[in-house]
C-alpha cells in the first residue's frame, strides 16, 4: 500500500495551478516552504519529546520510540521525503544531545526514526513480496547493528545460537505486526488528520 506517496499527487497538480496564476506564483511557493519548515520543526520537537518521555520510562522504550517515528511519517505524508529526511536527522541529533537515557535515542537511530522513509521508498514497488523482503533485509540488518554494538543498553538476551535465533525470528514476526500497525495508523491519519492540516490545497 503507497500510503507514504499522497504528496506525489500534488508535486503534479500545485504546478498547474502556479502555471494558471503567473502573478501570485512566487507567493504560493513560498508559503509552500514556509509550511514545510514549520512542519518539519514541529514534528522534530515533538519526536524529541517522544524519545525524551521513552528515556525515563524504561517500560514502555519500545513503544513510545516507535510513537516518536510517526512524527516522521506524518512529516513524509505531509510535505515529502526530504523533510522527512530533517526531521529524522533533527530527532536523532537533539536526541543524543537532550535525552538523559542512550536506548531511546540509538533505537530511533538505527531504525525507527528512517524506517518512515524506508517504508515510502519499498512500497513504490509493485510486487508485495519483494516489499516483504526488503522491508525484513533492513529489519534484521538494523536489528544486528544495534545487537551487536548496544545490546547492553537494550537487549538482555545471551549470546548463545538458541538465544539468537529466538531474538531474529521472534523479531522479525514482531516486526511484521509492527509494520501492518504502521500502516493502519498512516491511514487514519491520512483520512482523519491530515485533511484538517490544509495539505490538500498546499502540497507540492
């Protein structure tokens, strides 16, 4: 499902519309950019707080980092994959610098703060296998970063083959449910949010 891709009707449309209106097109790309900055800060500082929040709530690190990276993909429904791309490098960067506890931040890191953008680039491909397949690859590739650099902050599982198998299996099968999840909540947002943010007139 291209749910990521909403703004590339737009990217077809505003240009006829600037095309039609020569006197006033100069202002309407503006206020493009001026909404597309003030989004993408918006929705950095609230991932920032996301992680903040995950920092000092052990409990819940997974979940409310996973939260955080909405921001992302509201930010990439919204105005693209280029200002989804900031408000990844923001978060990550405000992230190491402002939140107390390293595990939220290296998870939003090495995979939910980019996975956003990930997932807009591989659902482009019309073949649901090979999206299934790309979407595990760079799962399991994020999944052994982290295991084998930061397992200590994140991770309490041994280092024996039994221990591991049950961490990859268990995780992509995990993964799997997290991503259809992620897609369901992209929709709603798309139907019941984003008409309200004026994007349906300002894209482009």
């Amino acid at each position: 499902m291209r749910l990521l891709r909403r703004h590339d009707v737009y990217e077809h449309v505003l240009p006829l519309r600037v095309g039609y209106l020569r006197n006033v097109g100069v202002v309407v790309r503006m206020n493009k950019k001026t909404r597309r900055l003030t989004l993408s800060a918006i929705f950095a500082a609230l991932t920032v707080i996301s992680l903040y929040i995950a920092s000092v709530w052990p409990t819940g690190l997974f979940g409310l980092v996973a939260f955080a990276s909405l921001f992302g993909a509201a930010t990439v429904v919204e105005a693209g994959i280029i200002p989804g791309l900031y408000v990844y490098i923001a978060g990550s960067v405000l992230g190491v610098l402002l939140v107390p506890n390293r595990a939220a931040p290296l998870l939003y890191i090495f995979f939910f703060g980019y996975y956003p953008i990930v997932k807009s680039l591989i659902e482009r491909i019309n073949a649901v296998i090979l999206q299934w397949a790309l979407k595990l690859l760079v799962f399991n590739a994020s999944l052994t970063v982290i295991w084998f650099f930061f397992k200590g902050l994140i991770f309490s599982f041994g280092e024996n083959p039994p221990d591991l198998i049950i961490l990859y299996l268990g995780g992509s099968a995990v993964f799997a449910l997290f991503d259809y999840g992620y897609t369901k909540v992209i929709w709603l947002y798309i139907n019941r949010v984003a008409k309200f943010t004026g994007s349906r007139s300002n894209k482009g």
